[in-house]
C-alpha cells in the first residue's frame, strides 16, 4: 500500500482514476447508501486487495427449498400483519401466562425492578428527558412509549421468549401475552383502552395504535425508504458528523476537565496487566460453587438449621417438588427462615441461579 | 570461564490479582532502582535462566496451541453494568485493547455480544436459506458456500454501543472498557453478489431481512443495496472456522456498519419491498435525541480514534523526564479509510498530525504513532481522526449538541485520557 499524503489527496486520486502506469488500487467513489465510499472491482484490484475477476456466471450450488421448508422458516411478523398465526388469546390468560413465566425476570406487570428489561411505564414525555445533571430521570423506553409496531412484540416473544426456553409458546400464548404486555402498557386498539376480556387475533391486531410510530427518522417507509436512508446520510449533520480540523488555539465552549464521579470498577476478571503464573486452574468448577460456599454453606452444609442439606437427596426431592421456579423465587426472595439470597443482596439473579443449579445438582 | 551456580534464580511471583495501579508503580521503583545503581549485576544476564537449564515442554504438548501461561491477565473482560441481571447470556464480553498489537484481534480475544447465550451449531445440520422476492430461492449447506471462490478482507466490527457508557461523563477508568467493544480480522467468505446475481433479484425488493437461527433469532432489516456492495457470507476469521462466540459457522459481514447487523449463526436472508421492523432495530439498536426523535437504521460506524498507548492500563509511570516514547492509538471508520490523525497535548487546543503506520485499509483499523519526549509534566492527550470522506471525528460538546446524552448508540466522540504528573493515565473528557 502506498502512503497517499493528504496534503494531495485531489491530485493522487485523480493520478489513480486515470491510470495509464500501473496501479495498486481499484478507484473509490463517495457514492455509498450511508454517505461513504464504494470500492470498485476493476484491473484485478478490490481497493488493494487482488481479486480473481473471471466470471462465476453459472456457478450454482445448493438447491430449491421445499414448500415445506420454506413454510417453516417464513415465519416473520410485518407490520401490515403479515406473517401473523392463526390463533387467539386474551389479556386475562396473558396475564396468567405472564405471571408463570415471565414475571421472574420482566416484574410485576412488566415493570421491571429485577435488572431483566422493563416492559411497561414510564411516558412519551419522558423521552425528551435528557440527564445532563446527577439525580436527573432517564427517558423511558418501553413498549408502551417507544416501540413503533406491535409485530414487533409478537414477533419477538414467539420466537426468542421465554429466555431460557425459546419457541415454546403456543399461538394462543402468544396472542394472549402480546395483549397482556399491551394492556399493561395502556395501548388502544380501535381507539379504546382494552380491557381483561379482551381478545387478540389476527382478525383486529391492524387496529392496534402504537402511540410512538412517528417517533423514529429518517422515514423508512413506502417506495422511497432507501432513498430517504440516503438523504439522511448526505448530510452529516444529521448524525453528528460536525467534527472540524482545527489546529491551533481551537475553541470548544469553555469545556474543562471532567473527571470520573464514581469509578465503575465491577469487572470480571477483575483488572490486571501483571505478566505471572496462575496458581491452580479453577475452570472445570462448577460456576456456582464459589457462591454457595461463601453464602449458603453456613446453613446448608447440614440440615441442622432446617435447610435442605447439600447431598440429601430426600431433602431436595422435597423442596424439588414445588418445581424450579418457586423454588428460585424462594431463594431470592427468602422462604420461612431462609433470608432473601441467603442474606447477600449483592448476588445477582443469575449467580442465584448458578448456586442453586448447584446446590441441586449436588443432592442427586 | 566462571563457574555459575545452576541454581535458578528467576522466582515466579505467584498472581494475587491485586489493583494493577499499585503493581505497575511498583514495578516503576524497582526499574528506576535498577538504573540508578548502575554497577549492579542483573542476575537475570549473570545467572543461567531456569528455562536455559531444564528441558521444555514437548512440541505438541497443545494440539491447539495456547498463549504463553504468564499471558493470563490478556483476556475479555465483562461487567454486570453491561448486562441484565448479571446474566451473562445477554451481556458483551470487551477485547482487552491495551493489549492489542497491531490491527488484528486474535480470535480468543474478539468481543463478543450475544442476546440469547452463544449457540452451538452442528454444521452438518447447518443450513442456510435465500428466498423471498427472489426467481430462484435456494437452500445451501456449510459446504455449499465453500464451493463459491472465496474472498479475505481485514474488517473492524463495532458493537454502536462501544462507549454507550460514556454519554453523560467518563465512568470506567479503562481502555478496555472505554472502547474494547470491537475488534478487528481477517474475513474469509463469499460476496454475496457472486452468489445472487444468478439468483434473480426483483429491482422492486429493497430491503432483506437478515435472520439468525440461535435462541433469540436475531434479525435485522438491511438495504439490498448494502447486500449487492461489499456485503459477505464469512465462514472463517484470521485463516480459521469462526469462533462459537463470532457465529459458527457461518455470518453475516456488512463491512463498516454496526456490528448488530452482521448478524451471526445465519439462517435465511429474505428478500422484500417493506422494512420488517424487527426488536433490534426499533426497541434497540435506535439512538434517542433530545428532540424525543429517535435516528432509526443508523447504519455506519463513523470515524473514531483512541489512543491505546498510554491508557489507563499501560500508563507512563516508568517514564522518566527526557524519556523518548511512542504514543499509538488505533483509528477506524465505517466509511471508508482514515485519511488522518492529529494528537493533542492540551485537551483539545493545539492539535499535531500523527504518523500512521502499517496498512491503511478501507473499513479497517489503522494504526497511528507518534513519537514524544516524556516531561513528566501533566497532559491532556487526545486523538482526532479524519476519515476518506473528510467526516473529523466531534468534541463531546459538538456530538452532545446534535444528539445529546440519551442515544445509547453512535458514540464517536473525541477521547482525552489525562496523564498525572507521575505518569498515571485516567479516563477524562472536555466538556462544558
């Protein structure tokens, strides 16, 4: 590659569009879809990378997908309903459903409070909010104020939620949450508020008002989508692009130093550049040992305390008959004179998670 | 000759991870020490080294080979910050890019982002679909695509949420968490062009859905445009199958746009005349003004520049006055090559231009250097790139201005690290 000095940037491209010596790269034009430059492919060179420029017309590999195959991957939810199931659910079966396998991580209500994603509150007002001072309240981002389409909501819930099980709600589940979680966020359907008797389908989710859907630029809609991407992008004041070169006694509104209020300093591993050997190889341990030996042992090693013991297996067949979730929910929450995460309240849900996995896993 | 007593001398410090502050200026005395007695013997040259006297491993002891045992500490790291809960399914890993030599990131080290945990695909099972408003749609498997000629570009990948941290003032006192949210390689794949233009697309279908096939079914709306210019099907990153972590075995690479588009563990591309409006690209992945407005399908990673060396990880507390020392940093832009970078001493006043050095690459990190004698003197050092379409990276007010503080995403402001007059280096920024 050779060093092109930008004090000649004008004369060396054009020394490079022209060409007749030998040239090391393809010619580059500023015409990209986001305001940036394309490469062409031409006289064997992609920018300066070599390339093989015989032709690969003809060359075809793989096959035509079934129409089954393409059914049962053509799945996507549009806006305009495309896509949408056969199937139907209500607000209150929502509701059920949500409170069994959502609320763990989404909240009561989807308000969120334990650190998963919060899917209902706040206001469209919120979203002008702008933090520049400490104590100041966040924009709030939630379906309810921010999403532009509720395909999107079933779409996404079908195929990715619950986390930990993916793909294992119905249709009629799905029509019932997404009408839950729009509830929940107070969204109209054909101008009224819906109510617990309300039933979600195909058949009326064209009414449903998502109260943002203006609220995002540039328009992407309609034939002139792209084009509006590429008008957008034309002109750099648009993203921030406002950078100027300037080199001496250069002006920036008064700004001065700011320093680090409080540092961030929760990392694993935790920070080090030291160059050293590591004692002993802990990564065959189950992640969850750590944790229950430095929270949970006091009580747990035996069942003195009237905890289930690490190793009884009659113990934790018990306590296992409440099934998984409950019992998570006890251990965070805290269960007779089990105190909530074991009295450690820095645990997060997962490390929770991780402890109990083997506390139960360890009792077999 | 002497007689040297085989006795090894090198002592291996066992690691307690103490504060890496308060090891390197330990280490700062004991350097000063040692050339402050200038007839003292090191024993390191007198004595014979352990590894000069014992046999070493056999050669294949590692199959695979591994870095060096004393490279432990040169690893991702994460946070809860950047995650929910602390669940570490849905959460960003950071490459430790105060470690990072030259423009490739080895494949153990390249950040990585997952919404459902990192899949663990069979590619004998791995399929891959292209359909929609297509004449020919087609089912391909892992080796199918190897079947087409095969291409290798040096591309950075950068996650738009790379210094999200930072919007409202400096919270993480690293480099590695500053801007690790990227990294860049060695691509090997197929144009997706090569593959298409016997496919027949309809002119009418402007948008492709890209979709991956791992828990969450990451998906994204993007311009055919994109698809039909440099985009690639990449099956291998510096000469190897990709990492689980990057998409095994196959992703999607749109070289210079966010890192989220080029979505991994690929399933089907689909083609279509309307934009999908998947959760990626409205309920994240959209940066918020402080209009209320948000910027949605904000493609390019804008020109950007750190300075790796110093920072706060690798700070100048060995230095002594009248030192000569290189200062580099890495630049980069989603829009084509970086034309430029000036240095600042001042916090932003005066500005120097910078060398690069290495290759200057389309979309690609590049290096730039600088050579300064140290003064033990307090600095404000910053870096400010310039891009092939002349886009010079913002100060934080400028960016603060069009934007504000609530955009997550995009952040490519200019970044000042403060150098303490003994030489230790913190994360600051010029703001009013």
């Amino acid at each position: 590659m050779f060093k092109c000095d930008h004090k000649f940037i004008a004369t060396s491209v054009a020394a490079l569009v022209l060409g007749s010596t030998p040239v090391f790269a393809s010619s580059a034009k500023k015409n990209a879809l986001d305001g940036g430059m394309t490469y062409s492919r031409d006289r064997g060179m992609y920018s300066v990378y070599n390339i093989n420029e015989q032709d690969t017309k003809g060359m075809n590999h793989g096959r035509t997908p079934t129409a089954n195959e393409l059914k049962a991957w053509d799945t996507d939810i549009m806006p305009d309903g495309t896509g949408l199931p056969e199937g139907k659910g209500s607000v209150e079966e929502g509701d059920e459903i949500y409170e069994e396998q959502c609320g763990v991580c989404h909240g009561d209500f989807g308000a969120g409070g334990v650190g998963y994603p919060t899917l209902s509150g706040g206001s469209m007002d919120s979203l002008t909010n702008q933090r520049t001072a400490p104590g100041m309240d966040a924009p709030k981002r939630t379906i309810g104020t921010y999403w532009p389409q509720a395909s999107t909501l079933i779409w996404y819930i079908r195929d990715a939620m619950p986390y930990a099980h993916p793909k294992s709600l119905s249709n009629d589940e799905i029509y019932a949450l997404t009408a839950y979680l729009l509830a929940a966020n107070e969204i109209k359907v054909d101008g009224k508020e819906m109510d617990d008797d309300f039933v979600l389908s195909k058949d009326n989710f064209s009414k449903i008002k998502m109260p943002n859907e203006d609220g995002f630029y540039p328009n992407i809609n309609g034939k002139d989508g792209v084009e509006n991407v590429r008008k957008f992008f034309k002109d750099g004041k648009n993203y921030g692009a406002v950078g100027k070169r300037c080199m001496k006694n250069c002006k920036d509104d008064n700004a001065t130093v700011m320093r680090i209020g409080i540092e961030m300093k929760d990392v694993n591993p935790a920070y080090s550049t030291v160059r050293d050997l590591v004692p002993v190889d802990n990564s065959n341990a189950h992640p969850g040992k750590a944790g229950y030996e430095a929270n949970c042992a006091v009580c747990h090693a035996t069942d003195k305390m009237g905890a289930p013991a690490l190793g009884s297996k009659s113990d934790w067949d018990k306590v296992m008959e409440k099934g998984t979730t409950k019992v998570m929910m006890n251990a965070i929450n805290g269960v007779g004179s089990m105190p909530p995460k074991g009295g450690n309240s820095d645990l997060t849900e997962w490390q929770m998670q991780m402890i109990v996995d083997y506390m139960i896993s360890n009792s077999k | 000759m002497t007689k040297i007593s085989k006795a090894s001398n090198t002592e291996i410090v066992q690691s307690t991870r103490r504060d890496f502050f308060r090891k390197t200026a330990a280490y700062s005395v004991s350097a000063i020490a040692a050339t402050s007695i200038l007839s003292a013997d090191d024993e390191n040259i007198t004595h014979h080294s352990k590894w000069g006297t014992t046999l070493g491993d056999e050669l294949n002891k590692n199959p695979y080979g591994l870095p060096s045992p004393y490279e432990h500490n040169n690893v991702r790291r994460t946070t809860p910050l950047l995650s929910s809960a602390g669940d570490m399914h849905a959460a960003i890993s950071l490459t430790p890019l105060h470690e990072q030599e030259g423009i490739i990131t080895p494949n153990g080290l390249f950040f990585t982002r997952t919404h459902n945990g990192v899949a663990q695909i069979d590619p004998n099972k791995f399929r891959f679909m292209i359909h929609g408003m297509i004449e020919k749609p087609i089912v391909l498997t892992l080796e199918d695509i190897k079947k087409y000629p095969s291409e290798s570009v040096i591309h950075f990948l950068e996650c738009p949420s790379n210094g999200a941290a930072e919007w409202k003032g400096p919270q993480f006192n690293s480099l590695q968490f500053v801007k690790g949210m990227m990294s860049c390689t060695e691509w090997t794949g197929v144009r997706l062009k090569t593959i298409l233009d016997d496919l027949g697309v309809d002119p009418k279908a402007i948008w492709c859905l890209v979709e991956g096939q791992d828990g969450s079914e990451m998906s994204r709306t993007v311009p055919t445009e994109k698809i039909m210019d440099d985009a690639m099907l990449v099956y291998a990153m510096n000469g190897e199958a990709l990492r689980a972590e990057q998409g095994y075995p196959l992703r999607l690479l749109l070289p210079g746009w966010e890192a989220n588009l080029c979505v991994k563990w690929l399933k089907r591309l689909e083609f279509g005349d309307k934009p999908w409006y998947c959760k990626e690209e409205t309920s994240k992945y959209t940066t918020l003004t402080a209009s209320g407005k948000a910027i949605q399908h904000f493609y390019p990673l804008e020109v950007n520049s750190i300075i790796t060396s110093p920072c706060p990880e690798k700070p100048w507390t060995s230095l002594k006055k009248g030192d000569m020392i290189e200062i580099q940093g890495l630049a980069w832009s989603g829009h084509g090559k970086i034309k430029l970078v000036d240095i600042s001493f001042d916090g932003g006043k005066n500005w120097v231009e910078a060398n690069l050095k290495g290759l200057v690459l389309p979309k690609s990190w590049t290096r730039f250097s600088y050579i300064y004698k140290y003064e033990g003197k307090p600095l404000l050092l910053a870096s400010r790139a310039m891009d092939e379409i002349k886009n010079v990276q913002p100060t934080v007010n400028q960016e603060k201005k069009i934007i504000g503080v609530e955009g997550v995403y995009h952040r490519n402001s200019i970044c000042t690290w403060e150098v303490k007059e003994n030489g230790e280096v913190h994360n600051v920024q010029m703001r009013s």
